[in-house]
C-alpha cells in the first residue's frame, strides 16, 4: 500500500475507507510534507488551493489533504458539514481547475455525538498521465508546500505518462492459452493506480480468488481455478486438456483482468444445415468460399459474452471497487469474415431483406478507452462487451431504424 498517515493496532498503513475519529490523533505527531498537507478550514482561501494541491500530488506519489486539522499544532478544529457536498464541491474544483482530471477519493469523518461537525479526509493517488496543470500551472510538492516544475521535472512528468501508456497497452494481449483457429473475443480491463504495486501477499490473493468464485456463484456458475505465472485463471468448467476451449477470467494481484470467450461455431451436419438454410434465403445460390466460410450462432455467443461479463461486474461490486479505476479494450481473434446464425423468425426475415450479417473487420484490438474521463460513470463490462460484440459483428446496435431495433432485440431474447 502506498503511504497512509494513519495506522492499524498492527502498525500497518490504513486505507481511506477504515479511517475512523481516533484515528485522527495519530496526526498529532507528524509534520506536514512531501505526501501530507493540513487545512484547518474550508473558507475561500482554502477552496482557491485546493486545485494546486491535489495536482501537485498527482504530479508527484499521491499525497493526503486533510481539512479539520490546525497546521501549526495537529489539533483537530472540525469543519461544519455545510448544505452542499463536500466531495461535489471539490470535485466541482477539480474540473474546473485541473487538467487531466486526477484521481481522489475523500470521506468526511463526523465527530461523535454529532451529525455536522467532522473532519474532511482527502486521499489523491498518484496520476497515471501527468503533468496535471492547476490553472495553467505544473504544480509538484515541494517538501511541505506545492511550486511549479521545471526543467527536468517537466521531461520526467511526459515520460511517465509515456511509459504509463506504453504499460496499458502491453496488458492488452491475451495471456490465457487457447489452441489456434479459434474464434475469440477478449476484453482486457488494467487497473489504474500506482504503477509498480507490491505483490499481494497470500491472503490478499484468497480473498480476491474467493471474491471471484462468489461472483461466478452469483451467476449460478461454478467455476475452476488455475494457477499462472503471476495470475490466478478462472474456468468455467475443469477442463478436459490444453485442447477443451472454455471462457475464462484471469485475474492479477492489482485485480486487473483478461476475458476471453469462444465463439460458439456450427460444424459437420449443423453447419450444413444452417448454410442450406442460408443459401435458399439467397435465392438458391450458393454462398461464396461457403466451404471455409466460419458459422457463428450469434445468440449462444451473446449469451456467454453478456454471462461472462456479467461475473466481471459482480467481482467488482464484491469488492466495493469502481470501474472508473479502469482502463478497457476489446480484441477479436479468428472473427474476421464470420458469418452470424440463428434460426428466429425475425433474424431469417432480416437476412432475407437485408443480406447475411457478418464481422467486417480483420482481426484487430480496439483503442484503450480510460473509464476516468467522466464520460464512462455508467460503465458496466456486461453493456460494454454486449454492445462491442454486436457491432463488431455486423449488428445494428442503436440505429433509429426500427428493424434493426426489432433484430436487436429478438437475438437478446433468444439468448437470454
């Protein structure tokens, strides 16, 4: 865990969220510094600072500002709990001061027996993509107090953020082993944060790997485990050998992970049904390269897409985490080409007016999309893959025509 100034009965770095009212005077003996600031206030004054300090420690390793404290003795002067909310209001600062928007988290810790007085707690955790410029200003800690970069600081503040995406980017690739020619969709979600965390010690990792399999159980799903090199792998049945294909979530010990989920193919007398079936909706002609053309049940793929999603998202609410700590991509293997079936009614009738769907793209990973910008608060990995599924294979996810919307939703309801 990066720096906390307050600490447990073992003397190990408390987290925001456990922080209680006595453990406030802990900051009786500590001075103001490189990762701590002190604010006995929240006045106008203070409110203009607000956005230089929370850059400066952005820009730096992460810092605390606690608001309540006096800083020429760490005696605690609780602050009125006012009408608005105080994480609204500075995060109302953020946006209008500070650019990129950091990443804090803060608790207003009330004073027992009161409901209005307390202190406020801001815990800023180190930026991933600096410089981030208060007001036009590059803000770094400097000891105790913030002052503009330069120079070198400048050059060092670029090249992380560089190496930063160089890292993102890396995650982005399948680690799970699955045997060549299958038909794939993988969704890869890298947590955000310090960027060389401490490795979980063991029973850090059992609680993650528990969290896990209670999310599979959520979704009536049992699931097997797998030891990786720095990961556990997580199956959707024990498998029957290298060569038994079964969706599967990797999961590392900062709880970034990978999906991957087959697509579920037609072979032998199905698949010829299905082409059959297909080529009469032609008007009798047969389909081109119709021989090693890849047939892909668009339903039961959705289905274990949506489903295996859908665990991503339990984990995540088990674990009281956000998806807005995330970074997203989509990859597509051995999809290009693949033509869609389902024997619906309203499917048929659609690839009859309106030609057979297919995945119109070579294989290929999507841009990483970085669920912080403000523009993701709804994100949910079941909504995301669904959606990129359907458009990347030829689907007409949110057209106005009400056809589309008709298909949409009858391959929803079948594989449901």
């Amino acid at each position: 865990m990066a720096f906390s100034p307050f600490r447990d009965e073992h003397g190990s770095p408390k987290d925001l969220v456990d922080v209680t009212w006595d453990d406030l005077s802990q900051l009786a003996d500590l001075d103001e510094g490189y990762a701590l600031e002190f604010k006995q206030t929240f006045g106008i004054t203070v409110r203009r600072k607000v956005p230089k300090i929370i850059a400066s420690f952005s820009n730096s390793s992460g810092g605390w500002l606690i608001i309540g404290i006096a800083d020429a003795d760490r005696s605690i002067c609780p602050i009125k709990r006012d009408t608005f909310d105080f994480s609204q209001a500075i995060g109302e600062l953020c946006r209008r001061h500070v650019t990129p928007t950091p990443r804090l988290d803060m608790r207003f810790v009330i004073k027992p027996g009161t409901t209005d007085e307390g202190v406020l707690v801001v815990k800023v955790e180190e930026g991933d993509f600096p410089p981030y410029v208060a007001d036009g200003v590059v803000e770094v800690r400097e000891g105790s107090t913030s002052g503009p970069a330069v120079g070198s600081a400048l050059v060092e503040l670029y090249g992380k953020a560089t190496r930063r995406r160089a890292e993102v980017s890396e995650f982005c690739r399948r680690t799970m082993y699955y045997p060549e020619g299958l038909a794939l969709f993988d969704l890869y979600l890298f947590r955000m944060g310090n960027s060389s965390p401490d490795k979980a010690g063991r029973a850090v990792a059992n609680s993650h790997a528990a969290a896990m399999r209670a999310a599979f159980a959520r979704q009536s799903m049992e699931c097997h485990t797998q030891h990786a090199h720095d990961s556990l792998i997580f199956r959707t049945s024990v498998p029957l050998g290298s060569a038994d294909p079964h969706s599967a979530i990797e999961l590392f010990s900062d709880e970034s992970m990978k999906l991957t989920v087959p697509a579920v193919l037609f072979e032998d007398e199905e698949r010829e049904r299905a082409l059959d079936c297909l080529e009469r909706i032609a008007g009798g002609r047969e389909l081109p390269g119709s021989d090693d053309v890849t047939l892909m049940s668009a339903p039961e793929t959705l289905a274990r897409v949506t489903r295996m999603a859908s665990v991503l998202d339990r984990y995540v609410r088990l674990r009281a985490s956000s998806w807005q700590d995330f970074a997203v991509a989509y990859e597509l293997e051995g999809m290009a080409g693949a033509m869609l079936w389902s024997d619906d009614a309203t499917y048929l009738d659609y690839v009859r007016r309106r030609g057979i769907l297919f995945c119109g793209t070579t294989d290929c990973r999507s841009t990483v999309r970085y669920l912080d910008d403000g523009e993701h608060d709804s994100f949910r990995a079941r909504q995301f893959a669904g959606s990129h599924f359907f458009e990347a294979c030829g689907l007409p996810l949110g057209s106005p025509d009400p056809d589309d919307n008709a298909l949409v939703d009858a391959l929803l309801k079948t594989s449901g």
